[in-house]
C-alpha cells in the first residue's frame, strides 16, 4: 500500500499538498499572511479530496518550522500536531527555508551533489526585517545544505555581513509540495527530524502587559 505525505506551511501563506513519494497529488496555496486560522482547515480538507484519499492512508505529516512570526506559524503546527495524532501518522519538521532553498537550486539546474555558488534565501520577517538562511548546494539525496542562518536581521545589517561573500539569491516564495520533497531528501540522507519546534528567532509581538500597581508604586516613589 502506498505511503501518502501531508505537507503544511504557514510561514508566509497557507500552502498545503499531499505527496505520494515523490508525486504531487494534489496542493492548495492561500496567499493571506493574515488568514492562517481561518485557512487551515479548508486547506487540508481540499487537499486530501483533491488527492482522493481517505485521511487514514496518510502515514507522515510534514510541516514547517518557520522561521516566521509567531502567530501565523503556530497555527500550522497546532494543525499539523492534531491531524498527526488524529489518523496516527508521524509527525515531521521542516526549516521553511529549506524548502524555498530547493527549489530555488532546481530553477537554476543545479544537480544533487555538484558545486555551486552559495545561495541566499530570506523571507518576510516584518518590522522591516527579513529571516535569512545561506545554502551551499545540495546533497546527494538533493537535500539543501545549510552553511549559515537561520537569523534575522534588517537588510542592511545582512548586506553588511555578507558583503565579503559571493552568492546568489532567490525571490521564490515558499511552497509546501518542497516542503515535501526536502523532507524526503532528507529521509534518504539520514537527517530528517521529528522536531517541530517553531523557529521565530526573537520575541513575540504580543507581551503580557505590566502590573499597573507596581508602576504606580515606582512612579509615586
């Protein structure tokens, strides 16, 4: 019986597919970065009916780790976590980066283990900043290689760092189908992880707020 791979993103946008190895059954992409919660749900629903599966013959859940904005990415996890464990499938964790790396190195023909030009892969991170990651190639399985990253930083500071180096750069988004296919390059090398712990790379933007009586107590004082 053949293994099914449900693939999920909220890095950026809502992005969801389903793989069967290494064939694209079906994907479904939302572009709101604002409309996780209210996405999520339908996504995976299309997905799955859209592969024609029962949610049962899915045996691993793949989702990405980000890095991202806190709220927009712990929903995908929270979604990924439940389905998992609702069909009582394996649960696995994606650098979203990773995936934008592939395809990025598959657009410019890069073959599984040759050499290439470092690439730079950044994504939206608001507050006039942007999430960064540097890739030397890809491994023979045709996993993306991780020299530096993932951080963040605002783009002139990462400019900066990174003058004394050569690279490429991508402006592709991220997309769940690579999820996927990172996933199983990742498999095939040994280095696939059941970590899917968020990668937010600083604080989230929401604080608890301070106790207003002992501000008053300091400002009396």
């Amino acid at each position: 019986m053949p293994n099914y791979t449900l693939c999920i993103d909220t890095s950026a946008g809502t992005t969801v597919a389903v793989l069967q190895g290494d064939e694209t059954r079906s994907e479904i992409h939302f572009d709101e970065n604002m409309k996780h919660a209210e996405r999520i749900g339908d996504a995976i629903a299309q997905a799955i009916a859209a592969a024609e599966i029962n949610p049962s013959r899915i045996s691993n859940v793949v989702v990405g780790r980000g890095p991202a904005p806190f709220t927009g990415l712990r929903i995908g996890i929270a979604a990924a976590l439940m389905f998992a464990e609702g069909v009582g499938a394996k649960l696995w964790g994606v650098t979203s980066l990773d995936a934008i790396a592939l395809a990025a190195f598959n657009k410019l023909g890069v073959a599984p283990g040759a050499a290439t030009k470092p690439l730079l892969v950044t994504a939206d991170a608001r507050r006039s900043e942007v999430y960064w990651a540097l890739y030397s190639g890809l491994s023979k399985s045709g996993a993306p290689i991780l020299v530096e990253g993932p951080a963040v930083a605002k783009p002139a500071a990462l400019e900066e760092l990174l003058a004394v180096k050569e690279f490429q750069r991508t402006d592709l988004k991220i997309n769940a189908v690579d999820l996927g296919k990172v996933f199983e390059a990742q498999l095939l090398d040994g280095t696939a992880s059941q970590s899917v712990s968020a990668l937010y790379l600083r604080e989230a933007d929401a604080v608890a707020p301070k106790d207003l009586r002992e501000f008053g107590k300091r400002v009396s004082g």
